[in-house]
C-alpha cells in the first residue's frame, strides 16, 4: 500500500474548494488508474488502511493509495477540490457540503454505531446526573454545527434539559478528557480510544450515551465522492464496494489483526487498542442508514431543508 501526504497542490485545490473557488473539472480516464482514498487514522474511519494492508484492494485488482488526514473537514475539502476521488464523511457534514451546492453523494456505508463506543462524561466528583442538570452549563464538541453538536442539544432536549440553556464550545478530540478533569467544560462526548483510557485513569462518569438520538443502528460515516466521478467509473467503483464490504466482514470477524493495522496507522498503544470496545463495520447500504441525522439536522436547523436520504445517495 501506498500512503501519500496531500501534496502542496492538493492543499491548494482544498483551499480553493473552501474559498468557493470555481472547481477543475474531473478527468474521468485519468481516475479509472488510481483510486485516492481520503480518510483518517481512527476506528470508525480505518477500514481503507484495513483493505489496502490485507491485499483485498489488489487482489480485486485495484490501485488505491491511501491518504491520511487529521480531520474531516480536510477530507471534504480535498475531495470537493479534486484532490482526491473517495471519502469518509458523516450525513450531516455531507449534507452541508450538498446544500452549498458541491454535487456529492454516497455510495456505501463504513462504520456503524457502537453505542459502548461513545459517551457523555462528567468528573467523577460532579454534581451533573441527568440532562437537566446541564442547563447553564458548558460542553466541549468536536465542532459546533456537526452530526456530535447535534447529537448532543438532540439529547439534552429528549431526557427532560433545555438545550437551549447550554452553551457548546470546540474542543479538541484528543484533549476532551483532560478537559472535563480540569473543570474547563462540564461535560464532552468522549470516544473510543480515549473512553477506554479516561475510564482506567479514573476521574470521569458516564451520564448518558447521546448518540442513541439516531436510532439503535445507523452508520457512523460513510463513503462519498463527486457524483460525477460515480456515474462515469461505476464498474471501478462496484469493485471497490465489494472490495470494502470484504474488509468489512474480514474486520468484524478478526478483531486482533485489524487492532493491530489501527494501531500502527493511529499511532495508538496497541494494549489500548486490542481491549477497547470497537465499531462494528456494514457491508450493505440504504438510506434508512442515515435519514435519522437528516431530520434532526432539519428540526435544530443544522441543514437550512429537509432532505431525503435517498437523494445523497448513488447507486453502484
């Protein structure tokens, strides 16, 4: 597998793509030789470094390189930028990017929800026990207008607190914990792996788990691309969708092996790693997967319509 950091031009054409620049145009013939995966290092998202390391990418007689990225936003930009061809992204990011008119679409699923994977945490010595108990108060979310904000004020509002009465700040990811140690914010959703290291170094309690707003099973991210690029490459890419959904039932059947390809690409503590709850990867795909963020993207104004799964959707 080939790993290749987005190149100067790359952070050009994703800068131009967030400006609202004019995008390049898609050289379809060129793609049909490489397909660029844009993804990032943690679980719900490593299924690609999962594929590539395994030979299912190869042996179904693909060329797919990899490419790593912190967050993603970053993946949004360089795919609208033309930088690369695939992503992973969540509904309410992908949503957002179709309603400013970048002509997006999924075309499979990658995780799917773990509710042991995620949780609203406190320090163990607060007086918070229940949605109500947050009024006033402050939480840390990864950003402020996506599928984890949402799922939060969505929360407060179903377990009897006003989430209007809550303040939201971005907070990092990786600082989160230490965060609500601190008593900078009352409350953050913490995810894996930082659940399973938070809870052996003590000092944090679980209140809820607020993701459980959109349903018992729903995919956390999924695949999407250029619609453009789906409906001119589609034998290419039904082989990289039977390729994934390999990955997929190889990863939920093979725990260990696939700990240890995340652990190297995440830089994570492999023990952590192998004694975490894990996300469970999907090897189908339909619009009831995801419909749930939409709606509740509508009703707390995260999207500015109404939309139907079903058009986010290509079919391959």
């Amino acid at each position: 597998m080939r790993l290749r950091q987005p190149s100067r031009r790359d952070f050009v054409l994703s800068a131009a793509a967030a400006s609202g620049a004019v995008l390049l145009p898609i050289d379809s013939s060129e793609q049909t030789f490489q397909i660029r995966v844009g993804t990032t290092a943690n679980d719900s998202y490593a299924e690609p470094f999962y594929a590539a390391d395994q030979g299912f990418f190869s042996r179904a007689g693909l060329n797919v390189s990899v490419e790593p990225f912190s967050n993603g936003a970053g993946i949004t930009n360089a795919l609208a930028g033309n930088a690369i061809d695939v992503g992973i992204t969540n509904p309410i990011s992908l949503a957002n990017a179709v309603q400013h008119g970048l002509p997006l679409a999924f075309f499979a699923t990658a995780a799917l929800y773990n509710r042991n994977c995620l949780a609203l945490c406190v320090a163990q010595d607060s007086p918070i026990h229940t949605a109500k108990d947050l009024e006033g108060k402050t939480i840390g979310v990864v950003a402020l207008k996506d599928g984890n904000s949402l799922e939060i004020v969505a929360w407060i509002d179903s377990n009897g607190g006003d989430s209007s009465k809550v303040q939201l700040v971005e907070v990092p990811f990786a600082t989160m914990a230490a965060t609500v140690r601190r008593g900078t914010v009352a409350a953050a959703p913490i995810g894996q792996p930082a659940l399973s290291i938070a809870t052996k170094e003590g000092g944090l309690r679980q209140i809820g788990h607020p993701a459980d707003v959109y349903g018992k099973s729903f995919m956390i991210g999924g695949y999407f691309a250029h619609i453009d690029w789906l409906q001119a490459n589609k034998p290419l890419v039904r082989q990289f969708v039977n390729s994934i959904y390999d990955t997929a039932r190889w990863a939920n059947a093979h725990p260990d092996e696939s700990g240890r390809i995340l652990a190297k690409y995440s830089k994570m503590d492999p023990e952590v790693v192998r004694t975490m709850d894990r996300e469970p990867y999907g090897d189908s795909f339909g619009p009831q997967q995801f419909q749930s963020y939409l709606d509740l993207g509508y009703k707390y104004k995260y999207v500015s319509s109404l939309m139907n799964a079903k058009d986010l959707i290509v079919a391959v």
